[in-house]
C-alpha cells in the first residue's frame, strides 16, 4: 500500500466515495494484507456502519 492510498484512507471526509471504494479495494487487494482480514470478514465487520463505504461493498462483492 503506497502513500497516496493511505492518504486517501486518512482523508476519506475529503474524498469521494468513489475515491474511497478505489482505495479500501486497493487495500484488500495487498499482499501484505492479513489473511485474518480476508474480503469476507472486512465485509462482514463493515455491515451496519454509516454509507461511507457502501460504494465498496458492490466491489468487493464482484
């Protein structure tokens, strides 16, 4: 994950929600990224929280 991504995370008030889908994909994408923290239980601990993210769950999802 590089320092443009991490900047858009830290500044998603700022962002898009398109912006925002890109990075929050870009960071499940990573291979550095925990297996734990699969695109699976991501989704799941992101259900119910406020529509910041929702634009990322049809990406995640396809």
């Amino acid at each position: 994950m590089n320092d443009y991504t991490n900047w858009i995370l830290i500044g998603k008030s700022h962002c898009s929600n398109q912006l925002l889908t890109v990075a929050f994909y870009n960071l499940l994408a990573h291979p550095l990224t925990p297996a734990a923290y699969d695109r699976r239980s991501l989704l799941t601990r992101l259900i119910g929280r406020k529509n910041t993210l929702g634009s990322a769950y049809s990406v995640i999802a396809a």
